[in-house]
C-alpha cells in the first residue's frame, strides 16, 4: 500500500533536499507536487485541503525557513500531518487493535459490504484473539442470504483452531445471533465474533438487519470491513455505515493490492471512525495493528522497522534460527540451510512487503525488480532444493550435468534456473566464509564492503557500495 504516493512524496522531498536553502516559493511549488500526489492517490479532496494548509501553515514560518536544515523540517512537518491525518499518536491504546475491555462473553459485530473480505476477517480475529490474548473464542455466521456462508465461517474457524456456532438451517439472523450469545454465556465464552451479512451495495434491508443484530446483542465493537482497492468506495461505504449503523473501528483488507493507499488517509478524517486493524492476503495470520506513526514512516520512505521486528519476532522459530546462525558463524552453510530460511522469510508475507518496512528501499524499487526478488522464485529454489538428495544438499560440489537435469525435472525447472540458483548460493556461502574469516573486528573495520567479492572491487582498492 502506498507505493505510488511514497514515490512521489519521496521525489518531491528529495528535490527539496537538493536545494538546501529554501524559500516561500520552494514551499509552495512542493505543496502543490505533494497536493496533486495525493489527489492521484485517491485521498479525499477535503482531506488533501485539510492537510496541505495545515502543513503551510507551519511550514513557511521563520523558524523553518531560516533552520539549518529546512528540508528536513518540512518533512517532519509533513509526518506530522500525515499521522493526525491517519488517527494521531495520542489516542487510547484502546483505538488501536480490539477493545475487549467489557464483561465476557464480549460481543464483536462484524459488518461491511459483500465481497470485502468479511468472513475472512472474522477467522482472521479468531486467530489472532486466541493466539495473542489467549480467549476462549466463538465463531457465529449470520448470513442466510450467500450459499454455503456458514459453511466457510465453519472452515475458517476449524483452521484458525476455535468454534463455530452449529448451523441449524432455516433460522434468521437474530435468532442466531441469539443463540450465539446463550450459548457463549452457558459454555463460558470470552469473545464471540458475529459475521454479519453483507451486499453488493448499501440498502436499507442490509442497515435495518445490522441494527436489530446490533441492538440485540449489544456488541462491544462494531467492525467495519472495507476492501483498500475499492478507493473513495471504501470512503463512502464507511460514511454511510457509521451515519446509519454507527461503527467503532475500520479494518481495511487487501492492502496489499492498492499502490495508491488514498482510501486509509481519507477514512478518519471522513467517518471518524479509528482505523483498527489492516488485512494483507488470504493467509488466516495475515492481519496487523494499524499505527499511524508507522504508516506515515512508510508513506515518507522512512520505513516501519518496528513492524518489520514485531512481525520477525512473532513468526521466526527462535531455536531454528539460533541454530542457523550457530552454523553461519563457523562458515556452515549448506542448501538445506538456505531452504531453511526461504522457508522463514515466507512466514512473514510477501517480499514487497518486508521490503517495503524497510527506510530508503522504495527509492530501490525498479533495481528488486528487476532483481526478480519474488516469492515465487523463492518457491522455485525451495522445489529444486527438495527435488536434491541430502548428499547433494550438503555438498553441492557433486551437482554435475546428469543430476542438474535430474533436479530440474523433478522441479519443473530449467537447468539454466538449477545453475542460477547453485551461483547464488555459492556466493552466499563465500560470504559466509569471508565474515567467519574476518571475524567481527574485521567487519567493523571493513563494513559491508569487505564482503563483497574482489571482482567488485571499486576505484583505490575499495569495494564497490551495493
């Protein structure tokens, strides 16, 4: 998310930078360059109003323009901005992910429009709930309108390793939502997540159900599920729901497919409604906190090193990887070492994703392009590791014409693919050598550059920077 507004943004403050002294007129001309880049990104024109004269405002004062640094404090004034713009970093904790502070069972409504990830995302917070705050969870599907609904409610609760509400055919939704609640009373449930029903458009059938289930169940959160990709749709959608409805928090899905992100910078201003949890993907643990500080960092090219740590830490096998660092210190590192961790890195999502926490690597995007740093190359290298003999894993020396044709036909790959990937890892393993030979003195010494093989030596000696 975000993609094309952190390019433009980061290009606009890079020209700034350039510049070094700056004047009113330098402010200026780059509000407009950051006013049409987030019109182009789908952010709410009020929004884009609201935000540009309060970052005029501060910004062409004397104390920035006659700063040692006037770039950067229009950048930060621009973080700022952003972060009020998202939610703010004084809010209650409480706004931030899910509220269940109320006597159990607590009651979770889960409401939006069809198609926008819903149900999804009611598995989704199953898994998380019974994982990260240990609750007893149940699962309760009130749509009687789409075919086989419930049995997905049912399959996703099975997955995520919590209960669903029994179908029993003919009922309608308050008479499950009911049932729901009893039951969750009786069996002493914390939370239970109802899954609302949902349409292709709004109408009042759609709010008038939504209301009965929400004033019978009086439900803690009331959680609005809008699709990212759907742009100033998502916008309105949630205007409408919290006028008629009413809404505590927003979780937005499909982040992951939207470049522009307009949509998550509009939501609060707009409904004000928090923004409370972001879906990437279809994977049941593919659901974070939404923070706006962090999604500003983003935004600006700063990164999220923070929820790329928290992210690290929640899905690394911590033994595995003290093993695997045990062995790279001594200068062990062999192939199945390699689809270890292929297989670590695909824990924590897609690549782009993890890339893109990182400061400075949007200015990078076309080189990991076209470096074809993709999961599915990773999957790739992982079916040709698995289609080698331990032998060959642990000794790749013996890989010769005859087995490369085998390993590539047992993976669907090519020998071309078999040769780039022994390349590669070859030069993985050199590096791991060069650092158990260097030791850490050496590397403080040399930096990164001393890694680097001699063929890339730079200009004096040197070795070229990455």
């Amino acid at each position: 998310m975000f993609e094309a507004l952190s390019g433009k943004l980061t290009g606009v403050f890079d020209r700034l930078r350039r510049r070094g002294a700056l004047t009113e007129a330098d402010v200026t001309e780059a509000l407009r360059e950051v006013r049409v880049a987030l019109l182009e990104a789908d952010v709410a024109l009020p929004v884009v109003r609201d935000l540009i004269a309060k970052v005029r405002e501060r910004a062409v004062g004397v104390e920035v323009l006659k700063s040692v640094s006037p770039a950067q404090q229009v950048v930060k004034i621009v973080n700022d901005a952003l972060v009020e713009a998202l939610g703010g970093v004084e809010e209650n904790p409480m706004a931030r992910g899910i509220d269940l502070n109320a006597p159990a069972p607590v009651a979770v409504l889960m409401v939006g429009l069809q198609g926008s990830g819903k149900t999804t995302t009611s598995g989704k917070i199953a898994l998380r709930l019974k994982g990260r705050e240990k609750k007893k969870v149940l699962l309760a599907s009130l749509d009687v309108h789409r075919p086989a609904a419930q049995l997905q409610l049912e399959t996703l609760a099975n997955q995520a390793g919590v209960t669903s509400l029994p179908i029993i055919m003919g009922q309608s939704p308050l008479e499950i939502a009911a049932r729901a609640m009893d039951v969750a009373k009786r069996e002493l449930y914390d939370v239970v997540v109802l899954d609302t029903a949902g349409r292709l458009a709004i109408d009042e059938a759609l709010m008038a159900e939504v209301a009965a289930v929400k004033a019978a169940t009086r439900p803690h959160e009331v959680l609005l599920v809008v699709d990212a990709m759907t742009g100033q749709d998502a916008v309105n959608t949630a205007s409408a729901f919290q006028e008629k409805v009413g809404v505590t928090g927003i979780v937005m899905t499909r982040i992951d497919g939207d470049a522009r992100g307009g949509a998550a910078l509009s939501m609060r201003a707009v409904t004000g409604a928090p923004i409370k949890l972001l879906g990437a993907g279809e994977k049941l643990d593919a659901l974070e906190d939404f923070h706006p500080d962090r999604i500003a960092g983003r935004i600006l090219g700063m990164g999220d090193i923070v929820s790329l740590v928290e992210r690290a830490a929640e899905t690394i096998d911590q033994e595995e990887a003290e093993k695997l660092a045990a062995r790279m210190q001594k200068g062990q590192f062999t192939l199945e070492d390699y689809a270890s961790q292929i297989k670590q890195i695909g824990k924590m999502g897609s690549l782009s994703g993890i890339l893109g926490m990182l400061p400075g690597v949007g200015k990078m995007k076309d080189q990991i392009e076209k470096a074809n740093l993709d999961t599915t190359v990773l999957k790739k290298h992982t079916a040709m590791i698995n289609s080698m003999t331990p032998k060959e894993r642990r000794n790749p020396d013996i890989i010769k014409a005859s087995r490369k044709r085998r390993i590539a036909a047992g993976s669907g790959a090519s020998v071309q693919e078999v040769n780039k990937l022994l390349k590669q890892f070859d030069d993985m393993a050199t590096m791991m050598k060069r650092m158990n030979k260097l030791g850490q003195k050496g590397l403080m010494r040399g930096g990164l550059a001393a890694l680097l093989p001699k063929g890339m030596a730079g200009p004096g000696g040197g070795r070229r920077p990455f």
